[in-house]
C-alpha cells in the first residue's frame, strides 16, 4: 500500500497525470461440469456407440433395442444401427462404422435374453462383457434390457485403463485380472510297500496257514486305476499222516513262494480307498518227505526230496486303502486264487495229507510309502 501510493505521488509530480489503475485479475470461469459420455478418469467416451439390430420376429429384443438408443441418447452418446457385429463375415453397409468406439448387441441363447457389449480401445485390444439376463430378473423386460446394456458399458469405460481380463467377470463385479495359475503338480504314480503275508490252502485235507512277508510295487495308470506287482513267500508247512497210522511219526514239508500281479480299481471315501482287483500270477511249490526207516539195527530217519513245480494262478481279490497325508498307505488285502494244477502231498505210506493250490487264499498286511 505504501509503495503504491508513493509510486502515484511521483507520478503527478513529474506528469501531471493520473495515472489509471491497475488492471485486476480475471476471476476464473467457474467449472462446467462435463456432459455425460465424456471421458472417465482418463478413459475417452466412446464417440459412437454401434447398436446391432436385433433377431428378426422377438419384439422384446426389438423394442430393447429401440430403448438402448434412447438410453443412450440420454446419456449424451450417439448412436446408429448396424446390421452385422465386428468379426463377422460381413463387410462393407450396416457394418459398425469406423468412428465407433463400442457395439451393443442383443440375442438369445436357449430362450435367455443375452446383453453383448463390446469397448474397442485406441491402440490396444477391446473389453467385452457378455452376461444373460433370467426371466427372474427381467430378461423378458425391455426396458430392464435397455438399462442393463447401457449399465454394463458404463462399467466398461473405468476399467479400460486396466489389462484385458483373464478370467471371465460375472454380471455384478468389473473385469479383474487374475494371476496365472501355477502348473499343476505332477501326480506321484509309484507306490512301495512291504508288509505281512499268511497262505493257506482251502481244500481238504487243507495245507496251512503259514506265515511269510510281501513286497509290492504299484503304479497309478488313472485315477482310480493302477497296477501292483507282488513278490510274498516264503510259506513253509510241515504235514503229517492221520494220527492213527503207524507212519505217524513221518511228515512232509511244503514250501510255497508266489508272485501276482494285479489290477485293481479303487473307491475314494477321502484316506479310506476300498479298492477290487483281478490278478494272475506264478505259485512256486516245492516239497520234502522226512520219514522213519527201520533197517534191523533201529530206526534211522531219513529225507526224500520230491522236488519242485510252478503252476500258474488266477484269481481275484479285494481290500481296504487307509492313506495318510497323501504319502503314507496302510493296507489290508485278501487274494483267493486257484492254480492250473494241484499237488497232493503225502507223508509215510503214500497217506495223503494235504492238497496245495486249488484253492489257496492270500492275506496281506503292509505299509507302503506314495513316491514323488
């Protein structure tokens, strides 16, 4: 104040004159909001939105479609009519025109009104939204259509500045981009176990049961579907004569091995996985006659080997899978097999005392290990 007043005074005395006052600032003009159909937070309005003609013959669709343009002229967008939608075979009139920046289009799928909203992007790749509308929810509404359509590209134009979707967005949230999805993890196809094993024969007179341990290793085919190769043995029973002949005291010994392999098929009730399977497989039978002789000056024992055999077998079986943190297996198995021959074994006096292989049952009980 007191510079400006001194600054007047000098003036006077040296001119005369006084001098005009300062010029004040403009005020600034006052903010105009921006119409309806402008660009959003950095995003340009589509300068003509192209409204496919609707399925000749469904006068919902067609007077949805009437309505659209209304809604978007209300809206401060304009709008045309085509005859074909982008991608189409069709070229040249009725086509969406070069200055549209976005295509609406109604259609039916299976009876249910379908809204299809296409944003094409300068530069860069379009957004879409298509999205059914029930009957519940007005599909058969023309005007609830209209709204919807023009909501739904409404929603487009905020999110243009984000990547295409990944993943399809459904009718109430904006399209998101998801991250890739990690590979799925190989599946771990061999299994080992090893466990407990009891053979017996079924036929009468019966042979056993006689103890002995199991190996196996299996591999998942599919799902539910694997195979299991089975090495159990050796099971070794000792024989003797009816108790009411001479020969008592003499016996016989059979020694038995076995090898399978299964196919099976199983259930899954979460870690317990019942599970049926086919085998066939290798019995290997080998036996030994220890009888008494007396030779005049006492009894002496003596051990007659009547060799081996292998026969083949096939048969059946089921059982029950426990698993555990999808690395650890508990298993109980019963196989009933029968052979393509049996094997009669006798113990003193050519007395019969036991048949072996037609049938036999197989029980086995292991723990088993799933590896990567």
């Amino acid at each position: 104040m007191i510079a400006g007043a001194l600054w007047v005074g000098l003036t006077l005395a040296a001119t005369g004159e006084v001098p005009p006052a300062p010029a004040r600032a403009a005020a600034p003009a006052p903010a105009v909001p921006a119409p309806a159909g402008t660009a959003t937070a950095g995003v340009p309005a589509p300068g003509l939105v192209a409204v496919g003609a609707p399925p000749a013959g469904d006068a919902v669709l067609v007077e949805a479609s009437t309505r659209i343009r209304a809604e978007l002229a209300a809206s401060g967008m304009a709008s045309t009519q085509i005859e074909c939608l982008p991608g189409s075979p069709a070229d040249g009139a009725g086509c969406p025109p070069a200055a549209a920046g976005a295509t609406i289009s109604l259609g039916r799928e299976n009876g249910v009104a379908v809204i299809d909203v296409l944003l094409t992007l300068p530069g860069g790749p379009g957004l879409r939204r298509r999205v059914p509308v029930l009957p519940r929810d007005g599909g058969d509404d023309p005007a609830v259509l209209a709204v919807r359509a023009v909501e739904l590209l409404r929603d487009l134009r905020p999110s243009a500045r984000r990547p295409a979707p990944v993943g399809p967005a459904s009718d109430d949230e904006d399209p998101k981009q998801f991250p890739p999805e990690p590979p799925p993890s190989p599946p771990r196809l061999w299994r080992l176990t090893l466990g407990a094993a009891a053979l017996a024969s079924l036929q009468a007179p019966t042979v056993g049961p006689a103890p002995g341990l199991a190996l196996s290793a299996g591999f998942l085919l599919r799902r539910r579907i694997s195979v299991f190769l089975t090495v159990a043995g050796p099971f070794s029973n000792t024989i003797h004569p009816p108790s009411n002949l001479p020969q008592s005291n003499d016996s016989a010994t059979i020694t038995e091995g076995l090898a399978t392999f299964e196919l099976r098929y199983r259930f899954e009730f979460g870690a317990v996985q019942p599970f049926g399977a086919v085998m066939t497989g290798v019995n290997y039978i080998g036996d030994s006659a220890l009888f008494n002789e007396d030779t005049g000056a006492g009894t002496t024992q003596k051990v007659s080997s009547f060799g081996s055999t292998f026969a083949a077998a096939f048969g059946g079986g089921g059982g029950i899978t426990f698993q555990y943190r999808d690395r650890f297996t508990a298993t109980i198995e019963a196989q009933l097999f029968v052979t393509s021959r049996r094997v009669l074994a006798y113990a003193g006096s050519s007395e019969l005392a036991g048949v072996v292989g037609r049938p036999s049952l197989l029980l086995l009980a292991n723990a088993g290990l799933v590896l990567p």
